[in-house]
C-alpha cells in the first residue's frame, strides 16, 4: 500500500496528467493566437504570405508582431498538424511551468496566495496559446542562474529579447545592480541572434525585415490610437479614464465609454510617458541604493512595473506575475503588505466569476487587472522600503 508522502506524489503526477490533457485537447481545438504563427510561418515559407503588414499572419488584428528570429524558432511546428503543433505547444509550457516552480520553490516557498494571484492568468496565456510564457521562462531562468552563471543568464535574457522586447526593461535594472558582464553579453547575443535569420532570408532581406519590424511595431505602441482590447497597463487606463476612446474602430465595439475627461490622446500619451519615465527612474534608484541586497523583492517588483508601464498589456501577459506572486506568499505575515496583496487577489479572482459578457467587458475597461497589479507592486514597494539594507562590502584596503 502506498504511504502517504507515495500517494501524494502520485495524485499529483495524474492531476498534473489531466490538466495536461485537458489543455491539449482544448488548444488543438481553438488555438487562438497560435495560429497566428503556424499560419503565418507556413505563409512565409510557402511564400504565400508577407512577414509583416496587414495581409501577414491571419490579416489585421492577428497579423504577425515578431522579430523574424521566431519564424525560424517556430518552424519545425509547421511540419505537423495544427491540432498536434497546438498541443505540442501547451504541453511544452506544462513541463516548463513545473520546472520554473520546482526550482522557484528552493528559496522562495510557494504558499496558496501564490496561486490564488496568478492561475487566473496563466489559463489566460495557455488559453490563448501565445508565446508570452516561454519569453516569461526565459526572463526568469536569467535571473535564476545570473548570480553563479552570467553568461548563461545573458543568452537567456537575449533569446527573450529576440522574441519579445520586453525583456529589454531588465537590462537597466541589471546595469545599476552593477551585473555588467550580464548587460554586456545578453546585448551581444541580441546582436549576434538578430543576424540568424539572415541565414535563410539572406542579408539584406533580413534587414529590411528588421526594419519592417522596428516600424510596425513602432507605430503600434506608440501611435495615438488604442489597439483591440483594454489595455491594462498605466496607458491604457489614462486613456480609457482622460480620453473618449472610439471603439467603433476595433474588432469588438461594445465596450463602454468610462471617461471622466475628454482630453487630446496625444497629451495623455505624453502624460503616460512622463509619468512611465519618472516611476521607472525611481525604481532604478531603489535597485542601485540595494543592490547589495537579496534581489527577490527588487525582481517580484520589476516584473509588476514592467506590466504596468509598458505600452500595452493584454490580460494573458499578465503571466509576468509569476515571480511577484510567488513572492507575495512570503509577504502576508506583515499587516499592510498583507492588506496589499487580499485586495489584488479579490480583483484577480472576482473577474471569472461575474456572469454576464457585458459585465466581463466593463470590469475590463474599468482597469481591474491593472488595480489588481498595482496592489501587488505596492506590496513590494513597501517591503522594500522596510527591508533592512545591506551596506556595501568593502575590502580592506590594510
């Protein structure tokens, strides 16, 4: 008969088992953002669709958005069917996520809070089947293995890097932590991985599809228009609360209007920068004054900022939270922290269970997400600040 501890482990590997099924069954089905890139990657190579523009991908709004790298990353999922490609791709992020917890959990205990805050997003993500997860994976493995293995951590961070930028928000952080062999590497690699594709679209193809990339996505973050779904992040809630925003202009128009002001977009895309620039300013200061310290708290709050600042944050990217949450459940033995963190993961889980799809959109465009990612961050706001600082080691100089 089984022992306790056996029986535990093995409840567990067939729970684990199901859940895994169940996601491949559903994403081989509805795949969802995932066939934006095994469409888009078999048009490229069949040379019956561009790489870039409104006609790539699936046509607008699910036209391709990524470096040219990832077609060839993605490549080898075209040569079987969508369904199995899909399921491949879900299953992958499974193992993945339990690898990323197993070696979380040595030094950060993973308490019921913990999930609680993020398995609403990472439903999200592996519902939608994009590739958020793996760029996440990546960003994490980078900041696991940076203090003992640097260069490693920099290949890591720069395949991010050359999937999704966003992982570019660490490398200042990185730069006033002082981890300059990091910084250099990971922008050598960066180099280095978007001269790849050059391989198979040669030369100068290649850098007029870097460029093709470099302006759509330009115009995409930071033109003046809103994109096809309430962006959660400090952009998107100035928008939708300072500016009318016409939604007769994107797929789904039946979101309501929430604004208390009629202002220009254009000067509150300039506010949002400023105010973008100045908090990140401010955390960059924070993370150099402790930088001698342990990083959990400074990285859990990088990833809440980075949510929060960048241009556009849709509900499954959210997945970002990963790190903050995990530390979070560390977090609840103090009273303010702890006050911080109830109220994000009611915010978190009161969305799926509001009936209705007029409801579900409302509490979208009034900025829950972001209300509850902005709890978070202040909970780690406010254990850094009363964290004890270690001072700087120095050597002794007799």
């Amino acid at each position: 008969m089984f022992g306790d501890s056996r029986l535990t482990k093995v409840l567990a590997a067939l729970g684990a088992v199901g859940i895994a099924a169940a996601f491949g069954y559903y994403l081989s089905g509805q795949p969802m953002d995932f066939r934006v890139y095994y469409y888009g990657a078999q048009g490229v190579f069949d040379g019956t669709r561009p790489v870039y523009g409104a006609t790539s991908g699936l046509g607008w709004p699910m036209h391709y958005r990524y470096p040219p790298l990832f077609l060839l990353v993605f490549a080898p999922l075209t040569l079987v069917p969508l369904g199995l490609a899909a399921a491949i791709w879900v299953w992958a992020k499974l193992g993945v996520l339990l690898l990323l917890l197993q070696t979380m959990r040595e030094r950060m205990p993973i308490h019921v809070i913990s999930f609680l805050l993020i398995t609403p997003y990472l439903i999200e993500e592996f519902r939608y089947g994009n590739a958020q997860f793996f760029v996440l994976a990546l960003t994490i493995g980078a900041l696991r293995t940076l203090p003992g293995r640097p260069v490693l951590a920099a290949a890591a961070l720069a395949l991010a890097i050359s999937i999704k930028v966003w992982p570019l928000f660490f490398i200042p952080y990185l730069a006033v932590r002082r981890e300059w062999k990091a910084v250099a590497w990971a922008l050598s690699f960066v180099a280095v991985l978007a001269l790849v594709p050059a391989t198979y679209f040669g030369v100068s193809e290649n850098f007029s599809l870097l460029q093709q990339w470099l302006a759509q996505e330009s115009q995409t973050q930071l033109s003046e228009n809103e994109i096809w779904f309430p962006n959660q992040s400090l952009r998107g809630v100035l928008m939708r609360y300072l500016t009318v925003v016409d939604y007769s202009r994107v797929p789904d128009s039946n979101y309501a209007q929430v604004n208390v002001a009629s202002l220009q977009p254009t000067t509150v895309r300039w506010l949002w920068m400023f105010l973008a620039g100045g908090i990140y300013a401010g955390f960059l200061l924070l993370a150099n004054q402790r930088r001698e310290n342990d990083a959990r708290l400074d990285h859990g709050l990088a990833f809440c900022l980075l949510a929060l600042l960048e241009p556009f944050t849709q509900k499954y990217a959210l997945t970002v939270l990963l790190w903050p949450s995990i530390v979070a459940g560390g977090l609840m033995g103090k009273p303010l922290q702890r006050l911080f963190i109830y109220g994000a993961v009611i915010l978190v889980l009161i969305q799926p269970l509001v009936p209705g799809a007029s409801a579900q959109r409302l509490l979208q465009v009034l900025g829950m997400d972001f209300a509850a990612t902005l709890m978070l961050a202040g909970s780690l706001v406010v254990a850094c600040l009363v964290q004890p600082r270690i001072a700087p080691i120095t050597r002794d100089t007799a």
